[in-house]
C-alpha cells in the first residue's frame, strides 16, 4: 500500500516537516511493504493560486495544466491520502488550500454541471488529517475552532468528493510541549495509516505526552495535549 503524504510549511526544519516524516516513518514500520510519498508543497514550489486557467478547466472549456494533472497523478497512484499542516487562522495554510483549490478539481475529484447531478469521485480514497496548532486546548474548546475546521475540511471538501476521512487529528501545544511525545503520536498516527478501522478508532489510544478532551460535532475527533494516552470518544453537539 502506498500512502501520499501532502506537507504545507515554508521552514524546513519546522515542526510540521518533522511530523510528517514520523508519520511516513510509521507507516512503513507497520509493515515494510508499506511505502510512502512526500510531497512538500513548499520546497517544490507549487503554485497554490487559482488563475483563468483554472476556471477555464473548472468549466470545462480547457483540460487542467500540467502542474494540476501531476498532482492528481500522485493521488491516483496512492491507496491513501496524508495532509500534515500548521494551523494558521484556525484552517490550513493557504498554500495547501490553493493546492485542492486546483487539484480537486471537477472532472476528476467530482463531476458536476447544470444539467447533472453530482458525483463524488474519490470514494476509494481515505483522508488522514493532522493539524497542527500552537493555542491551547481551552481556546479551540471555548471557541469551537476545531469543529467548525472539520465542517469546513472533513465536510466541505472531503466528503463533497466522497473522499473518507479516516483520520482527523489536532496536536496541540507545538510550540511548548516536548517534541518528542509529538513525534510518538505521529508515528503512531502513521503506523494505524493502512490498518485502522472506524470501529478500531473508536477505542485507540494515541499517547500524545498529554492528557486531552476530545472536543468536536458526532465525527471522531481528537485533540492530544499533556502526559497521559488519550482515549478517543465519540460526542454529540
């Protein structure tokens, strides 16, 4: 199984990038048949803006650039899809954004006109969210930050392309707490990549170096902060 791992962060050496090769690092130590692709947005120098061309495509007029069908090439050549991003205004980086914005694009992440019904084209794909965030726990709790974020991704973008997400993590505290409780959940995030099951997530325990309160709408969310594993719960409202 082949997994795409998607990072969006400007610094090389941030903790972001560090994340994502934990998580690429898990995957494979589950099973080293496993193998995995990351695709550093920054350091390739994608170009996240949505220009004529890409309305153009959108509607059909004209087939997508280059830069869009390789990025949509990489996707259709994996069993699964990583995003690993920063949180930065309470969603993701705008370099990321602009990436769907282009890449899943209608034709190929969904089909849709006027005299069509929509269909969702990436039901085969499973999404593995990791946010990450440097506010505390009781600001994404007190403002329901991390709800209104999987509204916004899990559910505008992903589901709209049929696209299930498996995973949708927030790691919190990523300025102050030790990096290496961190990188443990991530690797463990990573190594359940191929492995878990809606069924077995609802009992899985992350430890994430901190204990935590899961927070969010009736979906499995999580968000790891402290000393002890966290126990993932399903909550309502």
């Amino acid at each position: 199984m082949h997994a795409l791992i998607v990072v969006a962060h400007p610094d090389p050496k941030s903790r972001t990038r560090s994340i994502s090769a934990h998580v690429a690092e898990g995957i494979v130590d589950s099973d080293h048949r496993h193998s995995f692709e990351i695709a550093d947005l920054a350091a390739e120098g994608f170009d996240p803006r949505f220009t004529s061309s890409d309305i153009a495509a959108h509607l059909r007029a004209s087939p997508p650039s280059a830069d869009v069908t390789a990025e949509q090439d990489r996707i259709d050549r994996s069993d699964a899809l990583v995003l690993v991003y920063p949180v930065y205004w309470w969603s993701m980086p705008a370099l990321l954004k602009g990436w769907i914005d282009r890449v899943f694009a209608n034709g190929w992440a969904y089909d849709e006109a006027p005299d069509l019904k929509l269909k969702k084209n990436l039901q085969h794909l499973p999404v593995h969210l990791i946010a990450i965030g440097g506010a505390s726990e009781r600001t994404y709790a007190r403002h329901g930050y991390f709800g209104a974020m999987k509204t916004q991704i899990d559910h505008g973008i992903f589901d709209y392309c049929g696209a299930p997400v498996k995973t949708s993590e927030l790691l919190l505290d990523s300025e102050t707490q030790d990096p290496k409780s961190l990188m443990d959940a991530a690797h463990t995030i990573g190594a359940n990549v191929f492995s878990v099951s809606e069924q077995k997530w609802r009992n899985q325990t992350i430890d994430c170096g901190a204990s935590a309160t899961v927070i969010g709408d009736s979906d499995q969310v999580s968000i790891c902060r402290g000393k002890h594993p966290l126990q993932r719960q399903t909550l309502s409202g």
